[in-house]
C-alpha cells in the first residue's frame, strides 16, 4: 500500500475574534468612571506554508478538518482579549491550491512560500472603543467576527526538470536509480512504480532533478491505469524524455508504437506541447535490444529527436545522456527570469463597487449581500437594543436603505442580509434610520450629564406628571 497522497479535499476554519466588552469603570469616589470594555482578541489564520522536508500531502488526507484557536473576549479595565494561535500547515513544494470549484487560488513553488487558506474573525470592539462625542457610554459592544471556513482542494505537482514518461516495465525506475542515489521499488511487472519518485543529478556545473513518472498507458488522459493520477507531475518540467524499451516481450508492441501512444496522451492532456524530447533507447544491452535500436533509430532522428541508446544495467551510455539533460535544463533556466514569482490569485474590487448588492429573489424576498453587511450582522448583538440601533445606522450611512427603495422594496418586505446558510431575516422599515434614532439617545447616559438647575427639575417633574395623568384619563398630548 502506497502512503503517497498528492490530491486531498481540505476543509479549513480559521478562528472566531473574541467578543468585545462592555464594561463601566468604578472605583471608590468614583462609580461612574467612563466606558472601559476592552476589544476582543482576533482569531487565527490558517496558513499553507511550503516545506521542503514534505513530500507527500498524506497527512491531510487522514486528517482533512483543521481549525485555527478562537480570539479571546476583551475585559473590563481596557483589557483586550488574546489574540488566535495561526495553525500553519506543511505542504510539498509544488502544490497548488484550488476551491471546490476547480478554480486556483495559488501556486505554491519555492521554500517558505506562504498562502493564507482561512482568514481570521476580526475581534469585536469593546464600548471603550465605540465611545465618541456622541456616545460617551455605549451600553453594548461588537461580537467577534466568525473565522473563514471553505473547502480547499490540494494538488500536489512535483517541481522536477527532467520527466522521464513512458510505457510500465520501460525502464524509468532502473534509469534514475543509476543517474541519480534514488532508490525506487524495481520489477519485471507493470505498475511497479505506484508514485513519482525524484532524483538528484550532477553533471558537470548544473544540478537538475528528475522525475521518474508512473507508467502510462493508452486512454491514461481520460481515466484508464495510473496515468491521470500522475500526468500533472510532468507539468512543471523543462524536459520530457521518451523512455522506449527496445527488448519488449509483447508481440503488439514495438518502440515507435509506444512513442506515438504517449504522444497521444500527452497532447491529450495539453500543455505539454512545447517542452522539449528526447528519446531514450533502454534495454541495448541485449542483443534484440540493440538490433531494434540500430533499426528504429534513423526513423527517430528524422522526426526531429535526439537519441540516445542506454543500458542501465550496464550503465551504457548514461553519462552523454546525463551532459545533454544538463545542457537542456541549463539553457531554458537562462530563458527564464531570475526568480520566478509564486503566483497568488488576487481580483481587486472595481473603482464604483458599492460594497453590497440588493437583489430581488423569486419569493419577493429582497437580499442583501456584501462583506461589510454581512460581518456587521454577524458582529451585533441582537438582544441589546443600543446594538441594533447602531447596526441601523451602519446601514444607513452605506446606503443600504436608499438601494432597498431603489430596488422597489416597501414597507413590512422581508429583508435578507447575508446568504441562504446564515442570513438574518427581518421586515423592512423605510424609516430605518428614524427607527435607530428612536431607540432613545443611544449610548447617551444622564448619569454623566451636567446636573440641571432645580427650576428645570420642577418643569420636567411638573410635565412628566401631566403626561402620565393624560395616559391614565386615556388621551396622550402627543
């Protein structure tokens, strides 16, 4: 059993931010000393960070849920909560990253390349640090901000110069073994080679490494054998050699033949078209071997290859092929740039993006979506009325009422923000904003107001006891 894994579902939760504090300072002589709720500590990151003492992505697929540690809450005394542990996560240099729907996130190559797969909640602001002008005691503060969660695909694309591809049983295993101190497993039956294995070789100035790729068969693009598992990890190499076996026991099979069905695949699969061949004739050794190589030689060299005629048991012919893999390599490492970027997917917002959108859905529910809309609600405590009274007026400020009229949207319509799995849902009021405004001079305190003179004390007791003697007799003033 194979413990080589290079495709594995993830699903990754960053950490929740902490909740804010509400608090108010008290001291002797001094009960009423000003907010002093400190703000929520942010959640963890998850973080993919490549290793290069990684090699396989098998412990993600035993283990496939990993969740960062949550924020902590803030306290009284302006004391803010700790923040989230980052969970980093190993992977093999040469994984790339995909959403559940097949789309790339980023590319991962070179040591130390780090890519953030879960975000961490933010942690909620404390009522010290919603205090203003206008509030100077806030009696509520933020809840923390949920940590990311998706589902990641990883794929693992081995980073090698040299591919060697071919038929199972061709000799691939035994070549690399030879040009390189790897050790893979070597028989005389097929699909001895159950996962890519890498070599390190040294000619002359130029190190490369090569890949030795499990054997492919006719219809491997689309399913068939071990191929479509592993035709990716020919993907980043600079050049692909043909390794033909020239001492084949099957009757239907002969080197060309062999060649042309790889070719198949490979232009099958694409973007393989412009690497680089080279054709390796194994098995010379034997005389069969050698007369079928004299044989199919000149009909390679016509289409264009460079052949070379190796024994890697007898270790015939490896060194030229070693110095022409080397020049190969050294050549399209000069065309390329210095150092070649890991490539991060980023789409900026557009200039005139509103930061929401309001749709009207097929039940006549108007929904809102947009990332501050929807960490707002996510944000608010919904049991204290301060809080929902400042969520409005968030809303206000953004726009968000003049779109839902814009939109169509009238009194007592329901109103979604956020997506089908966790929306808040509630009946619109156009006078929203009236509506938050109401809820009382919020985050006001008249415990911290200047005293009122005593003739003003008797006015407002005189016409608080008239309002209330009217409501007792039935009609109001108002």
């Amino acid at each position: 059993m194979t413990t080589f894994v290079d495709r594995v579902e993830l699903q990754v939760a960053a950490g929740n931010g902490g909740h804010g504090c509400a608090s108010v300072h008290r001291e002797k002589f001094k009960p009423l000393g000003g907010p002093d709720g400190g703000n929520g500590g942010r959640g963890g990151d998850v973080i993919l960070v490549v290793d290069q003492d990684v090699t396989t992505l098998l412990d993600y697929h035993h283990h496939p849920h990993r969740k960062a540690t949550n924020g902590q809450p803030g306290a009284g005394d302006n004391r803010e909560g700790k923040n989230g542990k980052d969970l980093i996560l190993p992977v093999p240099d040469g994984t790339v990253v995909l959403d559940k729907n097949g789309e790339v996130l980023a590319d991962l190559v070179g040591q130390g390349t780090q890519f953030v797969a879960g975000q961490g909640g933010r942690g909620g602001l404390g009522n010290a640090a919603l205090a203003s002008a206008r509030r100077k005691a806030p009696g509520f503060a933020l809840l923390g901000e949920p940590g990311e969660g998706r589902d990641i695909v990883l794929e693992l694309k081995t980073v090698a110069d040299v591919a060697l591809v071919g038929y199972p049983s061709a000799g691939k295993s035994s070549l690399i073994s030879v040009l390189s101190a790897a050790k893979p497993k070597i028989a005389d039956y097929p699909f001895t080679t159950l996962v890519p294995n890498l070599g390190v070789v040294t000619a002359g100035a130029t190190v490369y490494t090569i890949a030795d790729v499990p054997g492919l068969i006719p219809g491997a693009s689309q399913g068939r054998g071990l191929g479509l598992e592993f035709l990716r990890h020919v993907e980043r190499c600079e050049v692909l050699v043909h390794v033909l076996d020239t001492a084949t026991l099957e009757s239907d099979r002969d080197p060309v033949s062999d060649l042309d069905v790889i070719e198949a695949e490979l232009a099958q699969y694409g973007g393989l078209g412009d690497r680089p061949r080279v054709v390796v004739l194994n098995k010379v050794d034997i005389p069969d071997g050698q007369d079928l190589a004299d044989m199919i030689r000149p009909d390679l060299e016509a289409r264009g290859y460079r052949v070379f005629e190796v024994s890697a048991i007898a270790r015939q012919g490896l060194k030229e092929l070693s110095y022409a893999l080397a020049d190969i390599v050294a050549t399209a490492r000069a065309a390329k740039p210095a150092q070649e970027a890991t490539r991060i997917v980023i789409r900026p917002k557009a200039v005139d993006d509103a930061g929401f959108t309001v749709t009207k859905e097929a039940d006549g529910l108007f929904r809102v979506r947009g990332e501050k809309p929807e960490r707002w609600v996510h944000q608010t405590d919904f049991s204290n009325d301060e809080a929902v009274g400042y969520l409005a007026d968030r809303l206000s400020r953004l726009g968000v009422e003049d779109a839902l009229l814009k939109a169509g949207a009238r009194a007592m319509d329901g109103v979604a923000i956020g997506s089908e799995e966790d929306a808040v849902v509630f009946d619109w009021e156009p006078t929203m904003s009236a509506g938050a405004e109401m809820l009382g001079r919020r985050g006001e305190d008249h415990r911290f107001e200047a005293p009122r003179p005593a003739a003003q004390r008797r006015r407002d007791r005189d016409a608080e006891r008239d309002e209330a003697q009217g409501e007792y007799d039935g009609f109001s003033p108002f």
